[in-house]
C-alpha cells in the first residue's frame, strides 16, 4: 500500500493517517453530512476542509463557523441570517452562513455548544435544507453539504440529555475520528520539518532578509524529549512551539535546554510512572521478586552512571560500601559487571 505523507493540508504518515486519508477520500465523493470527532488542536477543521476540496464542491464556498466563540442570540443570525429591522441595530438584510455556503459547505465546529434552541432549528435544515431568516416569513433553500466538529461525546451528551438525540444521529452519518497527537507520535518528525519549514519562510534571516537561507537543527536528546512528551495540546501545540524557536533561534541549533520545563517534566513522571506501575494478574504476583528486580535495575543503572565505581554507585543509591557489595555478591552481579566495559 502507498504510503502517503501529505494529503492537502495534512500531515502524517502513520497508520492512523493513512486511515484518515482514505477516509476523507471516500467520503468526499458523497455528499453526507460528517461528524468529525477529536482532541482539541488535532485538526478537524483541515480534514473539514480536506473533504471539500476532493468533493463535487470545491469550486464553491466553504463556510466554517465556531458555535461556542458566539453568543446565542448572535448566533442564530451569523446562521440564518436576518432581515431588515428584525432586532434593533439590523438596518439592512443580512445573509447568514447557510445562504453563503450555498452549493457549497458549511462546517459546524464545536457543535456540541449549540444551544438547545438552535439545535432544532439546525435539525430542519439538515431534514429539508430549508429555513427563515430572523424576523422573516420568506422560506429560503439552499444546496449545502454541511459537515460538523467537536471534541466532545456527542453520544454521551445525547443519553445525558445535553444534546438533542434526533440531531445527534443526524448529524452522526459518517463519523470521522481523528486520533491525538500523543497515539501517533511516528508523526512528530514529519510535522516538526514540515513546520520549520514553514516558518523559515515566513520568518527569514533579520540578518539577510532573503528567504531559504536559514536552517534550524533540532538535536536528537531534544527531539527524544519531544517524542516522550504526551502533547496534551496535540497538532496546534507542536505547531506554536515550532513557531517559537524559528522567531526566537540565533544559533540555528535547538538543544534540550531550549525546550519549555514541561518536556523535561514529563520524561521524569514516565520514568517514575514506569517504575511504579505493574500489572497484577487475577491470580496474584510474587511481590519479593518484583521488588528484588527494580532493586537489581537501579543497581546496575548506578554502575554504569558512576562508570563502574562501587563506591560511587553505592552513595547514588544511599547505601554504605559494605552493603552495597554485600548485594553486588547476592545477586550474582559482581562477576557480570566486572566482565562488562563498565568496570
């Protein structure tokens, strides 16, 4: 199977992309309302966006709307638009979203904030692409494919009575999931040269003024720290700090100090987590065993950080040299380091 890495705006060559691409692929060829589900900054709306410009549409608008980023009273006009004197400050006949996505398409982003109200005026118009302006009687139809977004459970939402359920299978014809950045972390070196890419041109050298003349290296222990960090802020996250060593880089090289306290933070929680966090099985688990292995690991860890000396390991781990020898010997250690480069 192609192996693809871009795919409009897109950015990926995971498996989960690989899903994503073949999925936007066969649903631009429909016309079906879409709902596209995910964590805040995973990109729904480029795949809303993806999905216009491979469909039947593309040569008509796409219209996006952000239901939560405006009031309840403003929003039903940005929707349906409003005529002429329908609330004060209405001094002319105002189109909304709807009428100018007209043969085109709308996306609904974060539509699991629509109002109670609005959302049953929205499940007409995904029924019969009709509806009346604010202040109007004149029923006014459009030709519109309209896709919706969110990073909540719309179904959760449903049964707990927070969305409307009959607007929520409406709305849910072909799900489309798009997964975090932290489950696709193949990604992260595509996305980091492809973002650096950008911004070089976008941000040339102050010293030259010409475009394409700049690097920015990103060295190995930083990008270790970046493929370990979980991106709670996914996609856009890796974006902005991306952004930020372009603007702010003199020496064309990005270390693991350059990186924000939070990179660092996190490898020692998953240090610590990996320590502490075992399985039990129904059956039980033989704890001494358990406890003597993690004793064993930090044993050798010490010997190779204090490049084989006994006495330094032993004060690494808090122990006298007398003990610490003592366990070196019982665990059958001593003679397996001593035969090891690091002794």
């Amino acid at each position: 199977m192609e192996i693809k890495t871009h795919f409009d705006k897109l950015i990926g060559k995971s498996a989960q992309m690989q899903r994503l691409y073949n999925m936007i692929s066969k649903v631009s060829r429909a016309d079906s309302t879409v709902l596209i589900t995910g964590e805040s900054g995973t990109g729904k709306e480029l795949v809303a966006q993806a999905i216009h410009k491979n469909s039947a549409r593309a040569e008509n608008p796409f219209i996006p709307l952000n239901c939560g980023a405006i009031p309840k009273d403003l929003l039903e006009s940005e929707l349906f638009g409003h005529e002429k004197g329908a609330f004060t400050g209405a001094i002319n006949t105002r189109k909304g979203r709807f009428e100018l996505a007209d043969k085109g398409t709308i996306l609904l982003d974060e539509i699991g904030e629509l109002h109670p109200s609005l959302q049953v005026k929205l499940l007409r118009v995904l029924q019969e692409r009709e509806f009346e302006r604010v202040g109007g009687t004149r029923t006014v139809k459009v030709d519109i494919r309209i896709l919706a977004a969110t990073n909540k459970d719309l179904g959760v939402a449903a049964k707990n009575g927070n969305f409307r359920e009959d607007l929520y299978y409406r709305l849910n014809v072909i799900p489309i999931h798009i997964s975090p950045l932290r489950e696709r972390k193949d990604d992260i070196p595509l996305l980091i040269e492809h973002f650096i890419n950008r911004f070089i041109g976008k941000f040339p050298d102050s010293q030259d003024g010409k475009e394409g003349q700049r690097t920015l290296n990103i060295l190995p222990e930083a990008i270790d720290l970046m493929l370990n960090y979980q991106w709670p802020g996914n996609v856009r996250e890796l974006e902005t700090l991306i952004e930020r060593f372009v603007i702010l880089d003199e020496t064309g090289t990005i270390t693991q100090e350059d990186l924000p306290p939070r990179f660092s933070d996190a490898r020692q929680k998953a240090e610590f987590s990996g320590v502490l966090q075992y399985q039990m099985s129904p059956e039980g688990i033989d704890l001494q065993t358990h406890l003597d292995d993690i004793e064993t690991s930090f044993i050798i860890q010490a010997m190779e950080i204090s490049g084989g000396v006994k006495s330094k390991a032993a004060a690494l781990l808090g122990l006298n040299r007398t003990t610490f020898l003592e366990k070196l010997k019982k665990k059958g250690l001593d003679a397996k380091l001593n035969e090891s480069p690091i002794t």
